[in-house]
C-alpha cells in the first residue's frame, strides 16, 4: 500500500462499497416485491442511487446477483414455511400445514413468481427453486409421516396440491379468499389420505 493512503481512508472506501452493494441487493428485492418481476439492470441502479457502472462492478452479471440474494434471504425465507403447532389429529395437522405453507406464499408471492418468470435463463434461480421444492416436501412429510402409506402417483399428487401454482390459481385466478383456499385444500388432501369426515 502507497504511504500516502492512509489506513482510514482504505477503510472508508470498502465502507462505501459495501454500502453501495447492499444497496443494489435491497434494490432488486424492493423492485420484485413490488411487482415487477424481472427488473432491468439500469432499473436497479437507479433505485439503489448508484451508477450501473457499479452495479456490474459488484456484480458481474445477474447470475452473481442472484446468488448473492439467495444467501442473504435463504434463512428468513425458510424460516417462514418450518415450525408451527404440529401436534393434533391428521385432519388438523393437515389444516395447520396448508396455513403455514400458505402464510409463506402469500409473503413471498412476487418473489416466487420473479423466480419462475426467469427460469428459463438462469441456472442459479433454477437450482435454488428446486432446493426450495425439495425442502417443501421435505417439510411436508415431518407434518403429515402419513404420507409415507401413498402410492407414488399419490405422493406427486400431494405435491401438487400443496404448491405454490395451485395456492396462487386459487387465490389469484380464481378470487378465492385465503380461508376458502385452505378449505378447498384440506378438502383434497383429506381425500388423498381418506380422512374420515366425521
């Protein structure tokens, strides 16, 4: 290091440069939860208050960003779908599973359809996604161990009903309340898994 920078002033300088990193991460967050899905790179900077210039200086292309967004969001955003009240009978558990996943949806819906609008060209969002559905299942099946005496056809059924596509249809293409979803679910899980109705 030249004799005439000083320490501080290095450190002052990788102070501003995290600071402008992290601009661009909350940036491109705050844009998808706003809506729009898939936003530009000069779109980001500008929300971040930073030249695109430094935008592709932190970040080379959009697939390092992306990766960057999962480490920093993965823990809160699991942390959504895990715990809640497991305890009761398989009828009940069956209704406090779809609440928690739903309550996730619903929270990270623009994300969720951000990720699937961009599938198509990133390797990193593809990986992530399916690391997201394996742990879903995964999740599942510590709610429901019943689930274990399906056939596999009913297994992927399961699956299926539990997903992020069939609560968004429900609730976004179809208007259903979030009440009247988890009804409609419950009701085809419970067929699935031959609940008595009683």
């Amino acid at each position: 290091m030249s004799e005439s920078v000083k320490p501080e002033v290095v450190d002052g300088r990788r102070a501003r440069s995290e600071r402008s990193k992290q601009a661009i991460i909350d940036a491109s967050l705050a844009l998808m939860e706003e809506g729009n899905l898939i936003p530009t790179a000069q779109q980001i900077s500008d929300k971040a208050g930073v030249g695109i210039r430094s935008c592709f200086r932190h970040f080379e292309d959009m697939e390092t960003l992306f990766a960057t967004i999962d480490e920093q969001t993965r823990d809160s955003t699991e942390a959504l779908f895990l715990g809640g009240d497991r305890d009761g009978t398989l009828k009940e558990r069956i209704v406090h599973a779809i609440e928690r996943h739903g309550e996730g949806y619903e929270k990270q819906r623009n994300m969720i359809l951000s990720t699937a609008a961009q599938l198509w060209r990133s390797e990193t969002l593809r990986k992530n996604y399916a690391r997201y559905q394996r742990g879903l299942r995964k999740d599942l099946d510590d709610w429901l161990p019943e689930l274990k005496q399906l056939t596999r056809s009913e297994r992927e059924a399961v699956d299926a009903i539990a997903s992020f596509e069939m609560w968004h249809r429900l609730r976004y293409h179809q208007s259903l309340s979030k009440q009247a979803t988890i009804e409609v679910l419950a009701g085809l899980l419970n067929s699935l898994l031959k609940v008595p109705q009683a």
